[in-house]
C-alpha cells in the first residue's frame, strides 16, 4: 500500500474490530479461562476446542497475510533472536492463577464490563495499575534487571518458520510447512468432534480468530508507512510499542487508564489498543441490551473481593512479563508461530489448571 490510512481510520477499524470480538464472546461465552475450567471439572472440552479454533484460523490466516506480503510477521513484538523462556514461564504462570481467580482473562474481563459486571470493573482497574507498574514502575525495575536477562539468544528468529530455515528449508517452504502442521492439525482436531459443530461454538472460534487476523491487516498493512515524515523511519500508525500489533488486553488497559489521567497532556493520545478494548467493552454492551442479558453484578462477599484483587494484580504483573494475555500471546503470538508464544500459552493453561485443582481441594476441605 503506497499511503497509510489516517490515524483516525485506523482507530476506527480498530474499534469496529473489538466490538465484533465483545457481541460475539459475549453472545458465544467464549472465554479461555473457562475453557480450562470446563475441561478440570466437568470433562467438556467445547469451549476449548472454540479456542483451538480461533487459533487454528488467526495461524493460517496470518501466515496467508505474511505470504501475500501484505504483512511482516517478523515486525511484531512477538518474533525475534532473543527468547525470554523465564519470563514467558513466569508470567504465564501468574496470568492463568490470576484469571482463574479474577474469573477470567483480560479480554472477558472487558466483556463483563459490558455486561454490567462491576466485579470486573475492579479487576480492570486493578489490572491496569499493576499492568503499568509492571511496565514503568517498582515491578518493571524487577522485570528489566531479574526475570528478561534469563534468555536464549539465538542465531536467528525464534519462531517456527525461522527455525526451519536454519535447517535449510526455504522461508516460503517453512512458512507453509508451520502454519499447515500447526493450524491445520490443530483445525482437524477441533472439527472431529460432531458435537462441537454448532453455531454458537464456530462462530465464537471464528470471529476471534479473523479479528486476530484484521487486527494484524489494520496495523501492519492499513496502518503501515514505509517512512514517518517526521522521522523519516517506518512506522505503525497509533500503536503504543512502535511495532505492528493485533489484539490484546493487558498492556491496553494500562494505557487507556494512564490516557483518563493524563488527559490534557497532549503528547498521550488514543492508540490501537486502547481503541481495540474501548471496542470489545462498547460491542459487548451492545448486544447485552439489544438481547436484555444486562444485568448488574457485584462482589458476593469479601473472599469473593480478595480473589478477583489478587487475580486482577496477578493478570497485570503476568501479562506484562510475559508479553501478552490468553488472547494476547494466546491467539495473537501464537499466530506469528513463536516459540516464546507457545510457551506463554502453555505456562497459562498450567497456571489455570494449579489454581482450579487448589480450589477443588479447598472446597473438598471445608466440606
């Protein structure tokens, strides 16, 4: 594309695109957190196979983006020579305890806010706080100087594709080589079980996934320049790291809370993500009053507070660490075919399933 679209178009589509993914996950319960939860205590693996399938589709998709050249993968966040496979663990770690004790992950966090969930309103605050402490406070000093000089520096990128590559495989060839075994296996997986098949369960996986893939369209292609103007260097229109971005709901709420405060500074402005999670917040909302399943929700008791501050504190520390959210580095990264994604993803689904078998075993203990 020879000129970029307007900063405005950008955050525009940006926030059509979050409003889709908020009436969607709202309408199809899509929720990660749950999809762990459902397969730890009743066997039921539908909403996980939803995520799988989201997954599956922002994989391909991407890689078809990339192979077209309407995209560069490899100008994300998520690529690069330098694997952060402490940080990844830990903050993964942290975020799966953190969701499953805030009930849910950042991106349901914010379609429960549309919901009328003043529960996760709290968590969004509290996420956003600690979020940016995590990224500019006391818990980035301990990042920066403790958790990210544990890493693997390697030779070439770490995602899967590169790694390839170094076996001798042509980049084309390893990109379709990666994106067929890991989205198509994963694809096939999901779609062999008939009673997965209703609407509810491939739209929930499907929307996601494509508004993963238009995220990465929007920013990386729509919202490129090749030469800033002013810095005469490329540039991504209206994204907070600098780099194309797709959809994620850690790092966004940090922002949007530090533009609310910061108002009239006029050097913070409205950005990708924070316009993305204004988006999914205003959809959800939408299709809760348009289907009448608005409802206030507050807090049941003080344990109920203390569970939904400590997961909120956890969800912020973790999803910074780690570089992303279950929808962040779990659908997102994972869809650039990254290692450090794929272990993000892992230590998430651990952390979730150690917090769901210590809750079982506090309630068999009170009985």
């Amino acid at each position: 594309m020879d000129q970029a679209l307007s900063p405005t178009a950008i955050l525009w589509l940006s926030f059509a695109l979050g409003a889709l993914f908020g009436a969607v996950g709202n309408r199809t319960h899509f929720c990660t957190m749950g999809a762990v939860s459902d397969i730890v205590n009743i066997g039921d693996w539908a909403r996980m196979r939803m995520w799988l399938l989201a997954i599956a589709v922002a994989v391909l998709g991407s890689a078809a983006l990339h192979a077209a050249g309407l995209i560069d993968l490899d100008k994300s966040i998520y690529r690069g020579s330098t694997l952060l496979w402490l940080s990844h663990l830990v903050g993964g770690l942290c975020f799966g305890i953190g969701m499953v004790l805030a009930s849910g992950c950042g991106g349901k966090t914010l379609i429960r806010i549309g919901g009328g969930n003043l529960k996760s309103l709290v968590v969004f605050i509290v996420l956003g706080i600690v979020a940016y402490m995590t990224l500019r406070g006391v818990l980035g000093v301990f990042r920066v100087n403790v958790l990210e000089p544990v890493a693997l520096r390697l030779p070439s990128g770490q995602d899967l594709p590169a790694l390839l590559g170094t076996a001798g495989l042509p980049a084309g060839t390893a990109l379709a080589v990666s994106a067929l075994l890991i989205g198509g296996g994963l694809l096939a997986f999901v779609l062999a079980r008939r009673d997965f098949l209703t609407a509810d369960n491939l739209l929930g996986g499907l929307v996601t996934g494509l508004v993963v893939v238009g995220g990465w369209y929007v920013s990386g292609h729509l919202g490129y320049l090749a030469e800033d103007p002013e810095t005469l260097q490329e540039a991504f229109i209206a994204t907070n790291t600098g780099r194309m971005e797709s959809f994620s709901f850690v790092a966004p709420q940090a922002y949007t809370l530090e533009l609310l405060m910061l108002w009239s500074d006029s050097s913070r402005k409205l950005s990708y993500g924070i316009a993305g999670a204004l988006g999914v917040i205003a959809g959800s909302l939408g299709y809760a009053l348009a289907s009448r399943s608005f409802r206030w929700e507050g807090f049941r008791d003080a344990e109920d507070t203390a569970n939904h501050l400590i997961g909120a504190a956890l969800m912020g520390f973790g999803g910074i660490v780690a570089m992303g959210c279950t929808i962040g580095q779990g659908i997102a990264g994972f869809s650039t075919l990254a290692v450090g994604s794929l272990l993000t993803f892992a230590a998430i689904v651990a952390g979730a399933v150690a917090a769901l078998k210590y809750q079982y075993w506090k309630i068999m203990r009170e009985i």
